[in-house]
C-alpha cells in the first residue's frame, strides 16, 4: 500500500542519512544523520474515503555523538535502550537512551571507519544464554569482520582476511556460524566458538550475507543485482 506522510514540524536533512530502521519493537523509527542519533514515534491509520494509508510522524529525540555515524544497529526484536554506532573517528560507541548517555565506547576499533555493525537479534524459533545477547558484530574496508563482547569492550573474535570492498557479514541464529563475502567473490562460514572457515560458498560477486531467522539457509546478494539462497543440506 502507498503510505503519504505528514508531520508536526518539517524535516529536513542537509545530509545523507546513513541508516533507518524500526526500533523497541516497531514504536519508534531510529535514523542516523551526520552525527545525530533522531528518534521518531509514528502513527499509519487508513482513512475510511481513501485507500491510500495516511503516516503521520513527530521528532521525539535527537543525540548528538563525538563524531559522524558510518554505522548503526538497534534490536527491534525485544525491547531494548541500546544503540550501537560505528563512529567517523574509528570507534564503536554504545548509547544508552535510558541514560541518554554513552555508556561504552571502543577507540580505534577497526583500521578504517566500520561501515557495519550489527547485534544479536534473536528469534522466536531459537532460545539463547542472556550472555549471547551482549556481542556485537562489525567490519570496515582494509580490515576483517571482528565480534565483541559489549560488556568489555573487548574483541573475542577475528573473522576472514582483510577485504577492500564494502561488504556485510551476518550471524546465524544458532550464533554458530558467521558469514562473510570476501574479496575473491566467496562467501566464507566461520565457526564462532574457533574462528576457523568451516565452508566456503563460491559466488558471482557477493557482497551482502544474511541467515533466515527461521530455516538453516542463507542468502547472499551480489553485485550483478541477484540475490541467491542455500540451504545447509
């Protein structure tokens, strides 16, 4: 369905937003702009005279960070005040919207600016330890995918080799495996609990790597415009 939006007030961005995504379980939008953590609630209703669906939004929060976002992940699939950011000065910074503080911040986390990070969202069809929720994934170009420990800060994990194109790794749900596309066109898994590739998948270009919350299958987006799935048989 087409959605038409209206606000309170007008928004405007002087620059590119470097990430939108729902977030506390589809209350609030959470945008990330120059250095600016936004948040947004939302309401979408259907007028009785229209079939098109009326969005309308208001600004409720807005964050400023030490330095400009290159990345951004925030759980939707359970509640949660944290957000975590990928910063233009290296580091990976956790927010605290509870606290409306930074509460953890890793200098000089990878080579260059991560370009991604993401969490361990979970799934209804698989249960984990509380501590599984506290790593944290991300990658920067000229360096390898790397898994923290939030609650140190500390790096527990390196994935695969460095790799000079931008590329997006992901986590299985089990959060057995890792999946990372590499620079030779391959996606490669890598064992979390060793560290070490236990398979690899040759593509056509791939760039993007995400597992089903549901199935053992992975899917994987190349640079030809494909998206290709594999199932664990």
């Amino acid at each position: 369905a087409v959605v038409s939006t209206q606000s309170t007030g007008k928004t405007e961005f002087k620059k590119d937003l470097v990430s939108a995504q729902f977030y506390y379980i589809d209350k609030f939008i959470l945008l990330a702009h120059h250095r600016d953590l936004l948040l947004y609630k939302y309401h979408i209703e259907k007028p009785k005279s229209s079939k098109r669906l009326v969005g309308h939004y208001q600004g409720i929060c807005k964050s400023t960070l030490r330095a400009t976002i290159t990345a951004l992940s925030a759980v939707n699939n359970y509640f949660s005040n944290l957000v975590v950011s990928g910063l233009s000065d290296k580091s990976i910074v956790l927010y605290d919207y509870n606290q409306e503080t930074t509460v953890l911040r890793i200098p000089d986390s990878h080579s260059r600016p991560p370009h991604h990070i993401s969490n361990i969202e979970g799934s209804k069809y698989v249960s984990h330890t509380p501590e599984t929720y506290n790593l944290l994934l991300s990658c920067s170009v000229s360096d390898t995918c790397k898994l923290w420990d939030a609650r140190s800060g500390q790096c527990v994990r390196s994935f695969g080799k460095p790799c000079s194109i931008k590329t997006i790794p992901s986590i299985s749900t089990c959060v057995r495996y890792v999946a990372t596309p590499a620079e030779d066109q391959a996606v490669y898994m890598y064992d979390i609990r060793g560290g070490e590739s236990v398979h690899k998948i040759q593509t056509e270009g791939a760039l993007v790597s995400q597992f089903s919350p549901r199935f053992p299958q992975l899917a994987i987006g190349s640079n030809d415009g494909f998206v290709s799935f594999y199932n664990d048989s």
